[in-house]
C-alpha cells in the first residue's frame, strides 16, 4: 500500500482553498480572484519500507469575468427646468479584474430611453440636462 501527501513544490502546504485526500488521491478546493494564477504542486508516493517518489505539476487558476459593482448608490437628483444640469458619478462603480474597461449605459428606472431633453455621455461618466431655449 502507497501512502499519499501533497504541498507545494516549494515545500509550503498547499494553500487554504485547496484540499488533498491521499484516500482518494483527489484535490477539491474553491478559488477566489485572490488565487488566480499558477502554483506549483508535489505529490509524494511513498511505500511501507519509506521509500518515496515525487511528481509535480502546476494548477493554473484563471481569471473568471467577475461582474461590476457599486461602490455607493448614486443619491437622487434634482434639476431645474429650463436651466442647465450636469451630474457625474465618477468612482461609483469599479471591477476586480485588472485590466477589465468598463462600458457605460443609463436609462430610465424601467428600462425605457432617457427622456429626450436628458442625455448620457459615457465617455465622461455623466448625464447632462439640456437647457430649453426660450423664445
């Protein structure tokens, strides 16, 4: 009978997430966006006289598409008629994937189109009222 043991190939035990079961011969584990990346793992064979055998392999966690959230809600507004609005929500969302942009669209509480004196700049992060002009 061989009795299983895995860590690291650096010696260190395997990291929190990760779980070996020599009965099995199997790793279970959950990774969180903390763990992407490639870690090195050694597996150890070893028989009743303590002879052992080692391999090694890498377990490379990738990087899922983790939605955006909200930072803050964005308080409610008020704007004047016939007079010029502008309101900017800058840092309100952000995106733990490094290197993931992020597009930006705005509508009505619905789902429906902003009314039309109302428009959306994503570019700068800002919806803009657009002053009526008079007669």
């Amino acid at each position: 009978m061989l009795e299983y043991s895995a860590r690291l190939a650096s010696g260190s035990p395997l990291p929190a997430w990760l779980r070996f079961s020599p009965a099995t011969r199997t790793f279970s584990g959950t990774p969180e966006n903390n763990d992407v990346g490639s870690i090195s793992i050694q597996v150890t064979a070893t028989d009743p006289e303590l002879a052992a055998v080692s391999a090694t392999f890498a377990l490379t966690v990738v990087n899922t598409n983790d939605p955006p959230t909200s930072s803050g809600a964005i308080p409610d507004q008020y704007a004047q008629e016939a007079s010029p609005y502008a309101i900017s929500f800058a840092n309100t969302f952000t995106d733990v994937d490094v290197g993931d942009s992020q597009t930006y669209t705005a509508t009505q509480a619905d789902g429906s189109p902003l009314p039309v004196w109302l428009t959306f700049e994503p570019g700068h992060t800002h919806v803009v009222r657009h002053a009526r002009q008079r007669g």
